[in-house]
C-alpha cells in the first residue's frame, strides 16, 4: 500500500499513486507556479510583441533582482540560462585554452559536464585532470587534499560543485573556492543543485564563475537557471549563440546584458516564474528557505539511516555533508557496468512492483552502485520506511 503522504503534498501536482523521492534529478513544480507560469504565457499571447519588447523586459529584470537577493549576487553578472549544462557548456566554450594547459575536475562530477571539459580540453591540446575523490568521506579533508595536490602551474580552471549529483556529497565548496582562487586557478562552481538546498552567498563566495539551476531546488518550471559571472571575467565570456548583441555598439555592461538576454525567441516563462516561486515555496514553512534546507536535510538524514540499516551498512559520510539527498552504495561483490539502456534491475523493480521513483545510480569508475534519495517538503517520513522494506523484499535481506 503507498504510504500516507506529507501535509504538504498537495502543494504540488505529483501523482497520488507515485512514492516520489527523485527531486534531485528534475525538481518538481508546485500547482501554484505552474498557475503562475499559465498566467504569464496567457499574457504573453495577449499581444505578443509587446509582451517581448516591453513587458517582458520589465518582468526580466524583476527575476534578475529577485534571484541576486536572494543569493546575495551582483545582478549586473547575473544572466539567464536554460540550465546548468548549457552554463557550463558557456563557460568552457569561452575559454582560450593553449596546449597544456589543465583543467581540474572531482570524478563526482556530473557527467555532462565532464564531457564539457573533456570537449575543449580535446580540441586544444589540453588536459582534463580528473581527481579521485572517495565515495567514503571522513572529514572535508578527504576532499580538499586531493584536489589541492593536483594544482599545479598549469592548471588554469577547476569544476567544482556544490552537491555532487551521483553521490549526493554536499562538498567544502566554499573552502575550495578560497583555497584554489588563492593559488590563481578559476573556478567554475557547478551549482545545479544549488539555489534552494544550501546556503549560497555569490558575493561572498567570489567564483569566478557560478552557474546553477532554479528548476530544481527552488522549484520553478523547468528550463529556468543561472550564470553568474565575476566583474573582471565578463569580457571573456560569449554566450553559446551569437545574436543581435553581438554587433550591438552599446556600453560593454549593456551589451553583455543584451548579448546573454537575447539569443533569439523563445518563452521567457519558466525564468519570470523565479520570484514567485521563491515567495510561494519559502512561505509554506514558518522559517523560510533556512527551515526548508533544515527540514530537508533532517529528512534525508533520516532517509539514509534507515536505507542503511536495510543494507546492513554505515552512513558514508557525516552528516554535515548532506543536504537534502544521500546516496548510499549497495553491498556488492560484482563487477559494476554501465547501466543498461532499459534502466537499472533494482530501479526498475521498485518502479513497476511498489511506484518508488528512486535512482540507482551505476559508478563503474568507482566499481560501486548507489540509490541516491532526495528529501523535499512533499515527503513523508513514511516514505523513506516503505522503500528501506521494499529494499529488503527485493534483495532478500
Ligand atoms: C552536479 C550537476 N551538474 C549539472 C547537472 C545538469 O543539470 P541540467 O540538466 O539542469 O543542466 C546536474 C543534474 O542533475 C547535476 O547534478
């Protein structure tokens, strides 16, 4: 039987009949942003043109305000994207990279953009350098060092994120940030999982580069994220499609804006969603966005013990390094390939036997196998209970 839901639950359109606990892949939006997002294509076909050439720009700027208080950014270097992947992409893509010249990158990293680096690396000569972190983490230490060791003279960028997506690792980003800038290397932080599941202060964290998603942890239609670029880094950057911007003679901050905001027509929508979604999912709980990230946090805490106890294992990391996934590996002695196209065995029984949507999650790279667990304020305790049972049904345990 599908376990009792959370008072929350219907604030968001999710299947009554689905156990959702994978909102770490592609959020999920509630009901009312989903109004919200309607009324605003609604006003959009009203007058189209004037929709694009006025309303929306107002509108625009509104989101570009909200979203830089709300991280604490410089909403002059704070642009649009479709999501993290393309911010990635436009970063990587402006770079003048010489023969020999290092990029740095954690093996936690998202696979996308790895193949992101390993594209311009191998156009230019370059290097990927890809650092072994452990999938079991004592202390920030086990992460800092290695990436530390690997820095060298030629090493001109390093990819850092802030929640690593298959191992669900809430990384020392901040210190990362600090530590590799001091020795002159950029860094692009990967914040897809960013805005909504930890504390993020742009201005303070100084990146050079910082992109991350609203669609999922701040919950807006999907196709809604950030870039934001340091001051003294805008120049070099262009983004992936040369339009109108391109021949523009304005002021270089005018252009810059001009150049990332207009890359041809398309819907603005799932970005003029950013204030409302940020209003209307931080006023469910009395704390805010501070309470939500606790009370997800504390949920997939919770959520990871019980997995762990159902597979006879131990936390992998301490519990200042989750947020509001974790991933725990299955005991295995087998070699661990790829996952197969048609889906992983044990992800696909506890879809189609018990209506868990959870990923399992292959890392050949570290021979291991994950289920990795999102916590959101639409789950239930007794959720995380029904699929540690459906765990040991399926494996025998
Ligand atoms: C660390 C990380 N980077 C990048 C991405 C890509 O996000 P998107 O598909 O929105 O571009 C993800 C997606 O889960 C991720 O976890």
């Amino acid at each position: 039987m599908i376990p009792k839901k959370s008072e929350m639950f219907n604030h968001w359109g999710l299947s009554q009949e689905t156990v959702f606990l994978n909102h770490g892949s592609f959020g999920a939006t509630p009901v009312s942003v989903m109004e919200e997002q309607g009324r605003i294509r609604r006003l959009m076909e009203r007058d189209p043109v004037h929709f694009i050439e006025k309303l929306s720009n107002e509108m625009w700027q509104d989101s570009v305000w909200e979203l830089s208080r709300f991280l604490n950014a410089d909403p002059e270097g704070m642009l649009f994207v479709a999501n993290a992947t393309t911010g990635v992409n436009t970063i990587l893509r402006s770079l003048d990279l010489s023969e020999g010249d290092e990029i740095i990158v954690p093996d936690h990293a998202y696979q996308a953009c790895r193949n992101a680096i390993d594209f311009v690396t191998n156009r230019s000569g370059a290097r990927t350098v890809v650092v072994r972190i452990p999938f079991r983490i004592d202390d920030d230490s086990d992460i800092i060092d290695p990436i530390m060791s690997a820095i060298n003279e030629k090493t001109v960028l390093a990819m850092i994120d802030t929640v690593s997506s298959p191992t669900g690792i809430r990384m020392p980003f901040e210190k990362l940030v600090e530590m590799i800038q001091e020795r002159g290397v950029d860094v692009l932080v990967d914040a897809a999982h960013g805005p909504g599941i930890v504390p993020l202060d742009v201005d303070k964290l100084n990146a050079s580069y910082i992109t991350g998603n609203c669609h999922k942890w701040i919950c807006t239609p999907k196709g809604s994220a950030f870039l934001h670029i340091r001051e003294d880094k805008r120049s070099g950057v262009k983004p992936l499609v040369i339009g109108h911007g391109h021949s523009s003679e304005l002021a270089p901050n005018e252009k810059f804006r001009l150049e990332f905001d207009w890359t041809g027509t398309r819907d603005p929508s799932p970005w003029l969603c950013i204030p409302h979604a940020i209003k209307h999912v931080g006023s469910m709980v009395h704390g805010g966005w501070t309470e939500i990230m606790e009370r997800n946090r504390q949920m997939a805490i919770f959520g990871r013990d019980l997995i762990c106890e159902a597979l006879d294992t131990t936390p992998p990391t301490p519990d200042f390094m989750i947020s509001s996934m974790s991933s725990v590996e299955f005991p295995s002695n087998e070699d661990i390939k790829s996952i197969p196209l048609d889906g992983d065995p044990i992800h696909n029984q506890l879809y189609d036997d018990y209506r868990i949507q959870v990923p399992v999650i292959s890392w050949p790279n570290h021979n291991s196998k994950y289920i990795r667990i999102s916590a959101q304020l639409y789950n239930s305790k007794e959720e995380y209970k029904y699929l540690s049972d459906s765990l040991i049904s399926i494996l025998g345990l």
